[in-house]
C-alpha cells in the first residue's frame, strides 16, 4: 500500500513516522513545497520518497493533507481530480466547515474523509515530528455519512493503525466547538503573550520573574502564524463568538476587582477550578 | 536551629521538607489554623512538631510566614511583635507592597526580609508540597536596604539552601511586573475555563476535542481561590493596568478578525513568537 502525505510539518511527519513504525512495509509518498522539509523528511525516515502533487498523489491508494487549512481547501479539489480509482483522500484541518464545503461540490465527494487531529505541540517543521505524537489522541472524523463506507472503513483502519481514537461529529459542530477549547485558547495565549513582551520593552529583567505558570499559559504563543492565521480566518464567526464571551468575562473581572467585588472574584475563580474535574474525567 | 512556617500548604509545605532534607538537625516548627493541615505535616515530616502561633514563633530563630496574602499582611505584625530577640521574619507572599507597607510601621521593621518564591503548581494543601518544589527556582528578595545585614545574611543562606537563586528588587517594582507575568496569567487562565465550561453547559463533550494546548492554557484556572483572591485585591492597581492591555490586545484581535486583516493578524501571532526567545534564553 502507498499512503501520500501532502505537507511534511510537525503533523504529517508523525503520520509518516508513525505508519513506518506500524506497518513497515506500506510505501509513504512525501510532498512538501519546501525542498529542506522534503530532504529532512527523507533523512528521518518519515517518507520513502518526495515528489510533486501531481505525480504523487495519483499514484497512492490514501492521501493525506496536512498543509495549512488555507491550502487544503484548495488541494481538496486537486487531489479528487487525480485521485486513482478506488482511493481515499483525508486531511488534518484544524476548521473544517469551509474544506468539506468545497469537497461537496466535487463529484467524487464520496472519497474524501475530513478529519481532525487533537494533537500538536507548539513547534512546527519536520524535525519537530515524532513517532508517538498521534498515539492515544483523539481524531475527530466530520460529516461521515457523506463518505463511501469503503472509503470510511480504509481511513479509519490507518488512523487505527497509528493508535488514535475515533470521534464523529458534523463539520459544523466542529467548528464550533473547537473555536472554544481550541482556538480561543491559542488567541488567549498570543494575546498574553504580546501583553507582556510589550511591558518588557520598557522593563528589564520582567522574565526572571516568570515561572512555570506563566511558561504554561503563554506556551502556544510560540505556535505558527502560517497554520494560525488560516485558521482564524475560516473559522471567523465562532471563533469572534467565543472571543466575545471571554473578553466580557474579563472585562466582568476588571470591573468586580474596580468594586472590590471579592465575593464576585471568589465565585469567578470558583467556578473556573470545575475545569479540573473535566480535565481529569475525560 | 529552629525555623518556624506558619501556613502549611503547598509552599510552606515545601519549604519544610526542603530544609529538613538539606539539614537534617535543623528543627521546623508548623503553624496552621488547620488542624488535618498539621496532622499531615507531622506525618510527612514537613515539620517536628506543630503548635500555636503565639507559642512557637517566639521560639524560633527564623521565621516565615506562608499564609495567604491578607493573613500576611496582619501576621507581618503579630509576629514581628513577639519575635525573639536576633531572629528574623520573612514572607511568601505573591504581592509585596502592602505586606511591606505594615512592616514599614513596625519598630523592629528591620528584621523582616521580604521574599517571593516564585514556584508554585497549580495544586495547594501540604499533600500536594514535595521537597524539589523550591530547587533552582527565583526568591525574589525586595526593600533589603531596609533590613539588618544580619537578618538578610540569615535569610539568604536559608533560601540558598534549599536551592533557590536570588534576585532583588523594591516592593513596588515586584507588585509592577508580576502583576504581568504572574496575576496576568493567572487571570486568563481563570476566565478561559469559564468561559469554556459555559459553553459546555449546552453542548456535550465538547472536551473530547480539549488537547494538551488547552490543558496547558487553562492550567492555572485550577488553582485556589483562597490563595488569589487576597492577592488580586492587594494588587489590583497593577492588575487593572495588565488587564486593561490584555483587553485591548484581544479586541484589536477581534477587530482585525471583523475585518479580514490577514496581515494585521498574522503580524500579532508574530510578536507574540518572541516569547519563545525569551522564555528560552532567560
């Protein structure tokens, strides 16, 4: 079997790592724009061989995009055209409404599964990717009934195969669930990010205040802006949904602190420590 | 020697089975208003033998006070009044202007050192405290010009052998920029959870798609309310200003997002990156 892997960053090259590790004998196929991602993904053994789109992706039996969402939705309708009979294409989106609306207005929609990954770090480039990234994650598979069984069937046994668990939902409803307990979370820590690095600029020495608190909440600052800002733009209208309810929870914050409202602050904080239960029951 | 803690939580906690473990014949005496807190620091061996307020700091040669911030800020007073003669006070607290601001009305202001760990784990309680919690971490030492050489020297040789690095600053500078790279975080952490668990209230397993991005960014919502809320209370003039600049930064987000400023947005998420540099070269 061969599996193509179009964009070799952090995620499709733990894909390959994966399958490689899994299932020694299935063929990955590596396409990148970038010829140091393509020659790194050769030397790490994520892909057996590079090529371009046009002559790799209609050679392999599954094909999976894993480039920035603004280029999937353009690679979508690409690789149905050329896909070889009887394959299976997929992809990492981390949005999924505006890709599965294009696919649905390809004739061979039927062969494409959307699907989603809830895994990643906050580096990104093949020599970020590992074999375990993937493993024990979930995957979140959209819009199923659209897709052949047999197509469903073949994607479901690779994302198996690498150790992930299934999830299925409708793209819609994932769009708008993510922009919460992913999205927001990412703009959060950019926006705290940037609010510190700006006091700095005035006041040395602010980091060796910093502990691991702080490490942990601004980690995803260090994300992306090429996966980021795609993202952020298909997924705009829930996304300014839930920024809008956390903006009004914190400037409710400002003004119970402006009161000295510290029953209200007390209650606030008590009721986000629930997130340790759902956290840890999940 | 003697060392009293009075607060017997996490920190407090973790002083104490650090000081043991580093020096075995100093004897540590435990203070906390609650009783299952003493008990389980007897029986982790945080401290020798537990007792009234009134009874053991007169006792002891040092001193620290690891209660929340407002319970410092009386304590600073109580206890410098019954101080034994050549012992010396110092203080956990994660706002210092305040706590300051009493000893500076104290006679014997001179043999309080001001001090913040800056460690902690989202957990609280003596159960969650370990004798690695200090080790290498920052003690952020402030106003020393205000204390007896003796007393500093006192100090700095406990805090050094437990492993901490010392950094010093005035009380109001501390205030100033922890406000950014402590409460800050701690804030949006808090309202992150919030605003995420509001949205789940209508929509079912929505944490089925939480990665560890989102752990990672809403850590800190787990942590106790009796702990922050004195410290935002006591800090709130800088707080007020960190927030103010977190707001504006997400809403300048939200307007660029309104708009479709692609470059607008892409260039906020590249600011923000330079807390890799930052966080990575301290």
């Amino acid at each position: 079997m061969e599996v193509c892997i179009v964009g070799l960053g952090l995620l499709g090259g733990s894909l390959g790592l994966a399958i490689k590790k899994a299932e020694a004998d299935v063929r990955v196929l590596g396409v990148d724009t970038n010829p140091l991602h393509e020659e790194k993904a050769l030397s790490m053994g994520i892909a057996d061989e590079t090529g371009a789109f046009e002559d790799l992706v209609p050679r392999a039996d599954i094909v999976i995009l894993a480039t920035p969402v603004d280029i999937i939705a353009l690679q979508v309708t690409a690789a149905l055209d050329i896909l070889k009979e009887g394959a299976v294409l997929s992809d990492f989106g981390s949005a999924k409404r505006k890709i599965c609306a294009t696919a649905d207005r390809h004739i061979r929609r039927d062969w494409f599964v959307a699907a989603h990954p809830i895994a990643g770090t906050e580096d990104s480039g093949p020599q970020a990717s590992f074999a375990g990234l993937l493993a024990g994650k979930m995957m979140i598979i959209c819009d199923r009934e659209k897709c052949q069984p047999e197509a469903l069937e073949k994607i479901e046994k690779l994302y198996t195969l690498v150790g992930m668990k299934l999830v299925y939902m409708s793209s819609s409803s994932h769009d708008s669930h993510i922009a919460y307990v992913s999205h927001l979370s990412h703009i959060s820590s950019f926006a705290l990010g940037g609010t510190v690095l700006d006091k700095e600029r005035n006041e040395k020495n602010i980091f060796n205040m910093a502990g691991s608190g702080f490490s942990s909440t601004v980690r995803l600052a260090k994300s992306s802006p090429d996966m980021w800002a795609p993202i952020f733009g298909q997924n705009k209208e829930n996304i300014t949904e839930a920024l809008t309810n956390y903006i009004d929870r914190l400037e409710n914050f400002r003004n119970m602190l402006e009161k000295d409202d510290r029953e209200g602050i007390y209650q606030f904080m008590k009721e986000a420590n629930d997130i340790r239960r759902v956290l840890e029951g999940k």
